[in-house]
C-alpha cells in the first residue's frame, strides 16, 4: 500500500512539473546594448605592400614540330579541305542589289548641265531676259493650258515644247515688236510631276518628283527591285503603252545609261517578277545570282561574273542541275576544250555553277624556322642540300643550339619523319643530306635545348623572388638583380639553403662584412634568406582622440612607452575630459583571436533547433563581434592617483584611445517607463534611477537589470538594484520574454511520462 502512495505522489509531481514550468527569461546580450559615448568602426588592416617579383626572363615557348609556314599540308579539317576546293561559305547576292542601298547618294537632281531638251509643261516656271537696244526681263509661268502671256508678244503656246524650240519661236516673235536686240531663256522654278511605281519594287506607291526626275532617279527613290524584283526588265509605262524597257546589268557592267530617260507626268515604273535566275560561285570575279532573260549560255554567265580569277581550275567547273524528273544532277564541265563544252551548254532556272581553285599545296619548296635571320620558304631544286637551305636563312650569330637541329620530312600517307642533323658537321662541310618537297628544318635556341637553372632570394629584399641563374653567379649579383637590401635587412647573417644531388639540405652562412663572401657562388636551385634586424621596427602609430590638449596620430618612441606617458605627450587632459569613461581599443586582440580561429569555433558550437516545418537551424547564442572584443578596461582613477605605476599598460601599434567629455547624467534604457537621462546625485543607487524613469513596465526582467560603467565593466547579477551609480554609468532593463506553449506536445510528453510510470509502479508493485 506504501508502494502505491508513493507511486501515485511521483505521478504527481511530474504531470505538476511538466504543465507549471516557469516561462525563461532571456537577457540582452551584450552586442546590443547601446555603448554610451561612441562607437568605432574597426580600422583596417595595414596596407599590403608586397612586391612580387617576375622572372628576369620569361620562359620562351619551345617548338619542337614543323614549321608553321607548312602545317596546312598535313591537316584534314573539314573547313580547309573546303577552302581548298573553292567552296566558300559566303552567302551569294543576287547581282546588282547592292546599287539601291544608299539612295541618298542618287536623289532627283534640282539642275542638270544641258536643259535644251527639257519638255515645257504647265507650272514651269521660265525667265527671259533681253538686252541691247531694249532691255526687259520676263518671268512667266506656263498656265494650266500650256500656255504663256508675254506683253507686246501675246499669248505663246509652249505646252510640249523642248527649251530650244520654245527659244526658237520666242525669239522670232520679240523681233517682230522689237529691233537690234538679244535674247536669253533660261527655267526657273521647276514643275513638279507625278509618277507611280509598282510591281516587285521595295516602295511601291505614287511619287510627286522633280520634271527632270529620270528613271533611274525614281528608281533609286524607291529603293529598287525587292528580292522577287527583275533587274532586267524594268517597264516604263506611258499612256499605257511600254514606252522603254531597261536592262539595269548593261548599266552595272557596261555603264550604259542610253535607257535612263527622263519622266513625264503620270508615267508608271512596272518592275516584274524576275525571269530565270542561276548561280555562279568559286573563283570568278563576280560571284553572284544572275537573272537570266534567255537562251544564255555558260559561256555568257562567265562573262557576266567577270571571268575567272587568277586561281580557276578550268579544267573542271561543275553545274549543279534539277533535272526533268526533280532530282539533282552534276555536269562536270571542261573550259580548256576549246570552249566547246562550255558555249554549247544552255543555262536553266535554278543551275549553280562552281568554279573551283588550282590545288592550293606548293610542292617544290623547302621551308626553314627558328634562330636564322630570314626564316621562311625557299624553292627546292635537285641541287637544294641542307648547307644550301642554312645559307639561305642564314644563322643568327649567337644562342644557336649547333649540337642538333630537327628536320621534318613529309610523306604522300600523310606520316612525318624527324631527322636528326648536326650543325656543326653541316657547318663544317662534313655532312650534307639532299632535301625533298616539303621538308622543314627548325633550329633551336640554346634556352629552348638547355635545362633552364634558377635561383632564389626571399625575406627584406625589395623583390624577392625566382631569377634566372648565370655562370658564376655570385650572391652579390642576386641582391643586385633583387633590387638591393631592405632598410631593415640584416646583412651580417645571410642564410642559403642548398640541396644537393640526394636531395640533402645543408644551410650556409654568410657575412657580408667580409669582402670575400660577395663572392660567393651560387648554385642551381639555392635559396637566399635575408633576416630583419633583431631590433628594427617601423613607425608604431597609435591614436588618441577627444578630450586631451592635443588629440591625434603619434608615432610611439619605444616598444615600451605606455598608455600614461603618451597622454602626458598629448598635452594631458581638457577641463571638460571625463578619464573615467576613456574606450581603449586594441586592433590585434581580434586578430589574434582569428588567427586562433576562434570565430570558426564559436560558429560551430552553437546549438542546434527544430523550426515547425522540421528544418534544422544554428541558434546564435554567441555573436563574435571583432569591434567588441577589441576593447580594454582600463582604470584611469587608479592609473593617475598612482602616478602611472599601477594600472597602466605598454601601447602597440593601431592602439585607439578616446577621452569623451564629462557627462550630464545617468541613461536609462530598456523597459522602463521613459527612456532619458536623469540628472546626476552622488550616493544614489540603480532603484533610485528606475524610478525616476517611470519604474519597470509589466515586460521588465527586473533581475536581469544590468549596470554598465563608464569603463565598460558590466554588472548583471543579484542585487544590481542597491549597487550605487556613478556619473556616466548606464543602467539597462531588459524585456522578459516568455516562450509560447506547444500544449499538444506537453500533453503527449505527459501521457508518455503517466505511460512510464505506470508500468514501473506495476514493476515496483510486483517486487
């Protein structure tokens, strides 16, 4: 029964337990509170000046294959075998397309040079000047019925009229009126007409131009044929018959502009659709899309294309066909039989023609490469030896590598053979070898045979780095190709490590106050260390801002100087300075503190929580703040009432010291009733300062109110509420912050609980 009652009072205490737990309290950390005077950015970082050293001499690529002034001849790619046979892979362009790109360039003309057979119609505009025994001047205008009116004269009819023959006939009717004169006609303004262009044409439609406006101007105006368009068959319409046809290729290939007539009024410009067209492509001068206008041979289409080139194999031209059943069919055509062949074959719609290029290899020519003078191809001969293909580049006159020179030799199935060849036999004249078509001779430097050979100098040299080794090279010449000794080098200990050929290690020593050791010879691979000076250092500059005589940069005297000396050096203290409240920042702390890789482990010992959803975050109870952890509590009451002997501390370099002005008051923050400063009395407490604030609000965590000093030191435990506060201290309440119940979690979990202790009471009950 005992057993029982004891079982039911755990089953109690538990369920109590786990419904009635506490919410937890979570404090501000101290990354969030606000700091009270100032807040500093982290310096940075000394600037880097390394200097990276390059070779004195760059690696020079080494060659070791053929010239490439032949390597077409053994390569197979597609693209070139193409090249080869004259296929390109341009686009052709319909001939003569290219006239009415730039249609500015061709505009109506205002004025033309010869206007003796310029047709007169209505709205011309026509000047007549007179000069002798009379003199007058006539401005007319041709009316609506063709006509003009011109005093003593009467009305003249011009409508239709060329300017010579209007001349003529005005000139015979002035001398009926008047004597001994003479007499001149010239146009004025210009009548407009309108003509009409349509068809395949770019930009059909009605055109008010100039009277002296030509077909080809209209043309141009309207930006030619389209791609559908005939070059060759241009209709000008008038009074609806075709008054001229114009073929534009005698125009692009002859220059004969005898069809480019001049429009009337209401002419119409039809271009039609294009008649037979066929290609010619390869190595023609022109290579185009011809429009054919029938019964064209291909003999006529080379002409039109300008002829073959220089380059045609005119033993083969191909002519690619659609036959009668609507398949393709290849004619291989021969130029060279007198022509024949050639004129005898009639083109038809869609043919292409290929003019193919001569084999493009040069077979008897030898080629050489590398450290000659002149480089290049040479022609072979049955008397073209090695000697004679060397002579011919001639050899440089230093750096050339005689003890081998590589000769390529081709081959008809495509292998190539290297030969070995001795120059100095073949300078000698005791070897000579007769060359073939194609052969390839490439001479070599010295540096591109020989094993280069370095050496190298690290530590307080203005270029350290990797240079090249010479003979008899001494440490003296590597300190001068490194740009000479740092300032604070140390040459009275110059270490080298050298490794010999078993790959030991043996380390030299070297003085350079002793003569003889500038001499000293290097070695392929050594290495030259040059140590700082034991007791060198640069400019240690630290800062120091605020309330001090004179804030700024100083360089520090000594490795020892201290916080106290160097504010003596600053003039000491203002009137208005507060030293209880000085920020000392140290810059190195957080670097020493990353170079330990402490932010790493902080980041990965921080716990672990399931969200809602099941995914799984990092909680970052711990936030490593650089700029935080950089500051340094120092106590500046004891370290001046001692004189500096107690509480004082050496500086280093980027040291930051701030001396803020006195405060006014005390500064309440966090949950509270008002936020402020509250004016300073000596001997109050935290208490009195919160309730002068408006006293804690209903969120306050009152036992985690925190007392922060003007020194930077915290206090956050029990009974910070009667601790007594000093001018410049901040006060902080945090707000308490309770965690929501999952009761169906708490449920379950005190199900699970009951379940358990259950079965060990019925486990119990039985013992």
């Amino acid at each position: 029964m005992r057993k029982l009652l004891l079982l039911s009072f755990l089953v109690f205490i538990l369920v109590a337990i786990n419904w009635f737990k506490p919410g937890f309290c979570q404090t501000l950390s101290d990354q969030e509170l606000l700091e009270k005077y100032r807040e500093f950015g982290q310096q940075k970082g000394a600037a880097d000046n390394s200097y990276t050293t390059p070779e004195i001499f760059g690696d020079q690529p080494t060659s070791a294959g053929p010239a490439d002034s032949s390597s077409e001849f053994i390569s197979g790619d597609l693209p070139e075998m193409k090249e080869a046979l004259g296929a390109k892979d341009k686009e052709l362009k319909p001939f003569g397309n290219d006239l009415f790109l730039t249609p500015s360039e061709l505009s109506p003309p205002s004025e033309v040079a010869d206007l003796s057979e310029y047709i007169l119609g209505p709205g011309d505009n026509i000047i007549i000047y007179l000069w002798g025994k009379v003199e007058k001047e006539y401005n007319l205008t041709v009316d609506r019925q063709g006509k003009v009116f011109i005093p003593k004269v009467g009305e003249v009819v011009v409508w239709g009229q060329a300017m010579s023959e209007f001349e003529n006939n005005v000139t015979k009717k002035l001398q009926n009126v008047y004597t001994d004169f003479k007499v001149s006609v010239s146009l004025g303004k210009i009548r407009s007409i309108r003509v009409y262009l349509t068809g395949e044409v770019k930009k059909p439609g009605a055109y008010t131009v100039s009277s002296l406006t030509t077909l080809f101007n209209a043309l141009y105006l309207a930006g030619g044929p389209n791609e559908r368009g005939s070059m060759r068959n241009i209709q000008l319409i008038r009074n609806n018959r075709i008054e001229s046809r114009l073929d534009l290729y005698q125009f692009l290939i002859k220059g004969d502009s005898r069809c480019d007539v001049r429009l009337a009024s209401g002419d119409a410009i039809f271009i039609p659709v294009s008649g037979p067209r066929v290609s010619i492509d390869g190595e023609v001068k022109r290579p185009a899309i011809y429009e054919l206008i029938g019964g064209e041979k291909v003999g006529s289409l080379l002409e039109l294309a300008g002829g073959p080139t220089a380059e045609a194999y005119l033993d083969r031209i191909m002519l690619d066909r659609i036959s009668p059943e609507d398949e393709r069919q290849v004619i291989d055509l021969n130029m060279n039989q007198n022509n024949g062949n050639i004129d005898d074959m009639e083109l038809a719609d869609g043919d292409v023609l290929t003019v193919f290029s001569v084999y493009d290899m040069k077979q008897n020519i030898v080629s050489i490469a590398g450290m000659v003078k002149h480089p290049g191809q040479f022609e072979r001969t049955d008397s073209t030896t090695l000697k004679t293909l060397v002579d011919r580049g001639e050899l440089l006159p230093q750096d050339v590598f005689l003890g081998r020179a590589n000769l390529f030799r081709r081959y008809p199935d495509r292998r190539i053979d290297i030969i070995p060849v001795d120059l100095n036999e073949v300078m000698a004249g005791r070897y000579d070898l007769a060359l073939h078509d194609l052969d390839s001779l490439h001479i070599y430097s010295i540096d591109e045979v020989k094993r280069r050979e370095y050496v190298y100098i690290d530590g307080e040299i203005k270029r350290p780095g990797k240079f090249l080794l010479y003979d008899n090279m001494t440490v003296s010449d590597l300190i001068f190709l490194a740009g000479d000794f740092n300032k604070n080098a140390y040459q009275l200990g110059l270490e080298v490590a050298r490794t010999d050929s078993l790959g030991r290690v043996s380390l030299l020593n070297i003085d350079l106050s002793d003569s003889a050791s500038h001499s000293f010879a290097l070695h392929e691979d050594d290495r030259v260390f040059v140590r700082k000076l034991p007791d060198w250092f640069m400019h240690r500059i630290v800062t120091i801002e605020g309330e001090v005589q004179f804030p700024g940069q100083y360089a520090l005297r000594s490795k020892n100087e201290t916080l106290y000396e160097l504010i003596q050096r600053a003039g000491g203290f203002t009137d208005n300075a507060f030293p209880g409240g000085t920020i000392f920042k140290r810059q190195s702390i957080a670097e020493n503190l990353e170079r330990q890789n402490v932010p790493a482990i902080i980041a990965n010992s921080q716990p672990l929580k399931e969200d809602s959803l099941g995914n799984i975050r990092k909680i970052n109870l711990v936030d490593f703040n650089p700029d935080g952890v950089n500051r340094i509590i120092i106590d500046m009451d004891k370290l001046f009432a001692t004189g500096g002997s107690e509480g004082n501390i050496k500086l280093q370099r980027n040291d930051y010291i701030y001396i803020p002005e006195s405060p006014t008051g005390i500064s309440v923050m966090g949950a509270v009733g008002s936020n402020g400063t509250i004016r300073y009395l000596p001997g109050k407490n935290v208490k009195y300062y919160v309730e002068r604030a408006g006293n804690f609000t209903n969120q306050a965590y009152k036992k985690g109110t925190q007392l922060i000093k003007a020194d930077g030191q915290v206090f956050a435990k029990g009974g910070t509420l009667k601790k007594k506060v000093e001018l410049g201290d901040v006060i902080v309440v945090p707000t308490e912050i309770k965690k929501d119940r999952d009761w169906l979690k708490a449920a379950s979990s005190t199900i699970s609980i009951i379940g358990g202790i259950v079965t060990s009471a019925f486990v119990i009950s039985r013992l």
